[in-house]
C-alpha cells in the first residue's frame, strides 16, 4: 500500500462545468451538473466533492468506482429529501482520484475535516486531545502533558479523554517515578533542590542526585507503568525494598514503601476494569428523537485514560450505522489508532475502515463487536453513559432553547439567537492587553471559535478599554465583511454582548457605523449600583435604554454565565501573555538565533545574562557557534 503521506498519492481532477441560471436551488440544473461530470467519470477509487454556484463544498463522498457512485445522485426518486435538497444546490463537482477505497476513506476524513461540509455527518469537538510524553532529547529527561503536532523527540501516551486526566497521571508518575517536570531553561539554572525534591516528588538529576544510568532506569519504569507492565514495576519496587531493609537502609526502604503504596492506590482507582484488554477504544452509540450521541472508552495497557461523549452534527436521516462509520475515520484522522477498537453494532465497512485505520497507524487494527467477557462488560458499561449523555445533552438542549428564546424575547431580536458573541479586555495598567471573544449558541460555548486579539494598532493606548474595544471590534467585522459579506457561513453574530457600561458600548457601535453594519444587536453587561451579594446587571441598548432583569431570572443569570465565561477567557488570554513576556530572553531578539542556538548557548553559559557579558573567546567556545555568529552576538550586546 502506498505512503499516507506521500505528496503525489492522489491525483485531482477538477471537473467543474458553468451553469446558468439563478444560484436558488434547482433540481434539474443540479442533476444536469452531475450527469456532465458522469461523462468524464472513471470506473476508480475516490472521492469527490459537491460544490453549490459559489464553489463552497456541499458534500464529500468516496467510492469503490466513482462512475457508479456519482451516477446515483442522477437517480432523484431514489433519493431521500436530505440528498435531493444537496443535487437542488450543486453546480459543479471535484474529482480526486485514489489508489484503492482504503485510502479514499482516509482523503474523505481529511477533506471533511478541512471543509466541514453541511450535508456531511461531522464530529463536532472543539478540543484537542492531551497525550503524556516522555521526552527523549535530553540526559535527564523531563515528563509532561503535550497536545498538538508531535515535533519532540520521545514517546507519546494517549489519547486521554482530557487534561485532568493527564495530570492526575502526571501526579502518579512524579510519585512513583520521580521524574522531573521542570523546563530546560529552570533545570540548567538550578544549585539547589526545589520542593518538589523536598516532598518527594522528583529525583533532583538537576543537582546530581542521581545519575544518568539511574534516570534512564526510572524513565524505563515510567514506560513500563504506562505501557500497562504494571505488575513488573510493583515487583521490582518489591524487591528494592525488601533489598533495601536487609542492609538496614531504612530510609531508603521507607521510600520505596511510600511508592508500593501509590501503585496501589493508583490501580484500586480504576473507575473501570479493563484488565486482559490492552489498547483499545470502545464506542457506542445511542439515538434519541433523531439525535445521536456516541460515548467513547479510553483504554491503554489495561489503564482507563477516561471517556468522553461525542455528539456529531448533521445527522438527520442518516443510519446509525453510518453515523458511527463517519465519526470514527473523523476521530482517527487526528488520533492514532489502537490495535483494537470495539464498537456496539455490526457495521456493513467494517473491513475497509480496519484497513484503512491500519494504514494510519502503520500497525494491524482489529474493528470488532465484543460478544462476551470483560470487552462485552465495557461495551456494556459504554452504552450506558451514551444514553445517559444523550439524555443529559436533551434536557440541556431545552434549556438552552428556552433561554435563547427568553433572550430574544428581552432584546426585542427577530428570533432565537444561534450565535451570540461576548467581548472583553483583560490588562494591568496598560500592560499585556488583549481583547477576548466568546462564542455561544443552541448547544453551549463553541470553545473552538473563541478568540484572542493581540492589541497592535499605535492609536490604541495603553490602558485605554475604550480603544481596545474598537480596535477589537473593527478587526473583527471588517474581516467579517471580507470573508463572508453574503453572511452565509453562519460566522455572523444575532447578538454581541459587550462586558462595560454606556461607554464600551457607545465605542462598540461607533465601530459598526464606521462599517456600515446596522443590523446587528449590541448590548453592554455592567453591574449594577449595588453589586454586592443582591446586586444585579444593568443592560445598556443601543437606543439608549436601560434594563435590568429580577435578580431569580434564569435569563440573568444565563447572560452572567457568558460574561463571565468571557472575562475568564480574557483573564487567562492575560496571564498568557504576561507569563510569556516575564520568560523572555534577550536571546530572543538577537538575530540568527533561532530556538536550538538559543537552547545550546544556555545549556553552555546558564543564563542569558552570562550570555551577554561573555567574552568573544568565550562566544567561540560555545557548541554550534561559529566565529562569524560569535561575533554576531558579541557586536549585539556590546554595541556602542
């Protein structure tokens, strides 16, 4: 089978006809579009990709042989009411040629993941997955959470079903292991042991407490625990101990005791018993009313990493089964696939979703339906959180509805916000300001369209929330009006919520007049005069009335959630920010010195600040800086 990743593995063709006509939807015109592109069709592996009149990607699908795939949607009678609507809005379609179905499943995942196409079943999850990685560039290796691209040397645990899962593990493995979590930069700098040595929690390599070769047995111990050679690492912790309380080495017994007795602690907390399964994921699904929820099982070496419930979008008319098949080549595009992953029901591309998830991980993946034993006991267990996830998500989806509908109602919008946006500003004295933007709708926060903005303009000054909000809020619309000016993504508030009083909202309108947008509805959230423990918000209109809701209104305290999801947003946007600025280096803003320079010269001198007083001769001797950049940094530093 041929590379995933190779660059020349597929071959597109973009077989695109211009239609003429209105851009409304229209059966026949889409069907005429469908049958031109049948014309040019082979009878090969692919996928391709409907598009409406303005090109903006309607549907991804794959097949065995496109020809007889794509000849179908010419079929109208056959057709649900769903796809009918999806041919009523295609104009043209392009065409991605593959070596076999296996890999068009995976270029279909790909592209629906880069698209998000409306008529598409899509998993609908806006955070990324943590993993715990043990670092391999180094003498002394550090432990830590890691999410994102896999750029660093080392070994990679996951996925767990979120960050509180990490650190808890985290915390077992500085107990049991000792490994040090520090950075580079603090384990170069450091002469003494930090706490963390103190209470037991690291070996203090930083300090030479231990050696190397006794490190790397510790890291060896970690990869065991992790990989689920739990029992070994109990037994040879067992016979340290016992060998240590022999040459009466007391204290040293006492500290492999205290660490028995967290491997114990920690595999008695197992809230499922997933022994004898090894990796694997499970997944079931549960549908109610039309909706569907999918309640995924994290297992690793026989460790519950968590779990975590999926609610795909677009789902309506769609078999469950496909439902399922969709979501997990959507899952696996982002996370590596187990050597096993169970699922609740029979499913009729079970073989080609195997091999493609194969192709993936670059191991054999066995998709299965477990039948008896501690796998059917988990499924079993996973069914039972998706239905009651699913139940839990309905009766929050009501509330929701009611709220927004209540929100409508109070400022006098036309209907039902889907989308509404809150704004605020986070600085100290003028220092560190960045502006902040929350996004909720129907189903909650969309964590995934939050939003920071770094204030860059010269006009805006430091300190000034009136500037800041503009400036926020041009940028903002103005690429709105750029990006989407029919307004047709869905990326356009019904309602923007400005945290401030009369004043933020009067620079907040004063922006949209500036851009000629008079419809959308601006209400500023400022506490009221007594807003103490009865104190209540009072909401400023842009007509220049004023509102204040009864301090038992569900919708009171609805909007005061969203503010203060945006002020917590905003506040940690801050810290961010502040942290990176506290932890920059005048390295940083030498030029030609990127990250691996910069990491060496510390490595060699300690200190930025021993960087900077060096001699040129001292400059040379530095590993990876050649004279010519030696005397870069010296002319830098001693200029003038």
């Amino acid at each position: 089978m041929s590379d995933p990743n190779s660059p020349n593995r597929f071959n597109e063709e973009k077989a695109t006809y211009a239609v003429r006509g209105a851009e409304a939807p229209d059966l026949e015109t889409g069907v005429a579009a469908i049958r031109n592109v049948v014309k040019t069709l082979p009878a090969r592996p692919g996928v391709y990709r409907m598009q409406d009149a303005r090109g903006d990607v309607l549907y991804v699908g794959k097949a065995r042989a496109l020809k007889n795939r794509v000849t179908n949607y010419t079929q109208v009678s056959r057709l649900s009411k769903r796809l009918q609507r999806m041919v009523a809005q295609t104009r043209s379609m392009t065409i991605v040629t593959t070596n076999n179905e296996a890999e068009a499943l995976l270029l279909e995942a790909q592209l629906i993941k880069r698209y998000r196409p409306p008529y598409n079943v899509l998993l609908r999850d806006d955070k990324s997955f943590p993993f715990i990685l043990l670092r391999a560039d180094h003498a002394f290796p550090r432990v830590q959470l890691h999410r994102g691209a896999r750029r660093a040397k080392g070994d990679y645990f996951g996925p767990f079903a979120g960050a509180g899962q990490v650190r808890k593990t985290l915390n077992a493995l500085q107990k049991l292991f000792l490994l040090r979590s520090c950075t580079d930069g603090f384990f170069a700098t450091r002469d003494r042991p930090c706490l963390l040595y103190q209470i037991r929690r690291c070996s203090a390599p930083c300090v030479g407490r231990i050696d190397e070769a006794g490190y790397a047995e510790l890291m060896q111990d970690a990869r065991d625990f992790l990989q689920g050679k739990s029992t070994k690492v109990q037994a040879k912790l067992g016979e340290a101990m016992q060998a240590a309380a022999e040459r009466m080495d007391f204290e040293q017994a006492a500290v492999l005791r205290d660490r028995l007795k967290a491997l114990t602690f920690i595999q008695g907390s197992q809230a499922i018993n997933a022994e004898g399964v090894g990796d694997a994921d499970i997944f079931a699904l549960a549908c109610k009313s039309g909706v569907m929820g999918i309640q995924a099982f994290f297992i690793r070496g026989g460790q519950n990493w968590g779990h975590r419930s999926f609610f795909p979008a677009h789902t309506n008319d769609v078999p469950e089964d496909e439902v399922l098949s969709a979501f997990l080549m959507q899952f696996y595009e982002e996370v590596p696939p187990p050597r096993n992953v169970f699922v609740d029901r029979e499913l009729a591309e079970a073989e080609l979703l195997a091999e493609a998830m194969a192709e993936r991980a670059g191991h054999k993946v066995a998709l299965s339906v477990p039948q008896r034993g501690p796998r059917r006991r988990l499924m079993e267990q996973a069914t039972r959180n998706a239905v009651e996830a699913l139940d839990r998500r309905m009766a929050e989806s009501t509330t929701q509805a009611k709220l927004l509908a209540e929100i409508a109602d109070v400022f006098e919008l036309p209907d039902s916000p889907d989308r509404i946006e809150i704004y605020d500003n986070s600085h100290i004295q003028g220092t560190n300001a960045v502006g902040a933007m929350v996004v909720a709708g129907p189903e909650g926060f969309r964590k995934g369209q939050y939003r920071k903005f770094n204030m860059k303009r010269p006009e805006t000054i430091a300190g000034d929330d009136y500037g800041m909000m503009r400036e926020m809020l041009s940028r903002r619309f103005a690429r709105a009006q750029n990006e989407d000016p029919d307004r047709t993504q869905g990326d356009w508030p019904d309602l923007v919520l400005i945290d401030g009083g009369r004043g933020q909202l009067n620079a907040a309108v004063g922006v949209l007049e500036d851009l000629g947008i008079e419809d959308v509805c601006m209400v500023g959230v400022a506490k009221g005069p007594h807003h103490g423990r009865e104190g209540r918000e009072v909401f400023h209109l842009m007509d220049g009335r004023e509102l204040m809701l009864p301090v038992n209104s569900p919708t009171l305290f609805f909007i005061q959630r969203l503010r203060d999801e945006a002020h917590r947003f905003a506040i940690g946007a801050h810290r961010t920010k502040r942290a990176k600025a506290i932890g920059a280096s005048p390295l940083d803003d030498v030029p030609g010195i990127g990250p691996a320079r910069k990491k060496a010269l510390l490595m060699h001198f300690g200190t930025a600040r021993a960087v900077r007083g060096a001699s040129l001769e001292d400059l040379q001797k530095a590993p990876g800086v050649s004279k010519a950049m030696a005397q870069q940094l010296h002319d830098y530093f001693h200029a003038g």
